[in-house]
C-alpha cells in the first residue's frame, strides 16, 4: 500500500538525493569510466567509503549508523 511518485524527466530537482549521491560515486568513478574494467573489489571499497560518511544532513552520521543504529569505528575503516 506504500506510494509510488516517479520524477520527471529532466527534472532533477525532483530527484536532489539521487543526484547528491550520483555526485559522490563520481568522485570514484568519473563520468566515461568503463566499468567492465572496474573490479568488484573498487565498487565495494568505495560502496564501504560512500556508506561509512559522515552526512551533515544527518547530524554527521555515516548511512551505516543509521541503518544498524550503531556507532561506526571510522579508524577501522
């Protein structure tokens, strides 16, 4: 029963925090990188590095600390 909206085309205001994260994974993997040359082992270190960020916009907790609610060693990482 949970609602289903879909973004317009073009329209990525509509979209700000698909957008925001599309812009981190670049940092990673900039625009024209050919991923059948990028390992599994580069997609999970920066998926690791993206997921252990501390976020502003959640009072500078990483998405892993939300998710498990739990504190994240950051030295560990």
């Amino acid at each position: 029963n949970a609602a289903i909206y879909f973004a317009h085309p073009y329209a990525s205001w509509e979209r700000g925090t698909n957008e925001n994260t599309n812009g981190l994974i670049r940092q990673y993997f900039p625009k024209g990188t050919d991923f059948n040359q990028v390992t599994n082992d580069q997609i999970k270190q920066a998926m690791d590095r993206l997921n252990n960020r501390p976020r502003k916009t959640r009072g500078n907790k990483s998405p892993n600390e939300l998710f498990w609610g739990q504190q994240v060693d950051l030295l560990a990482a």
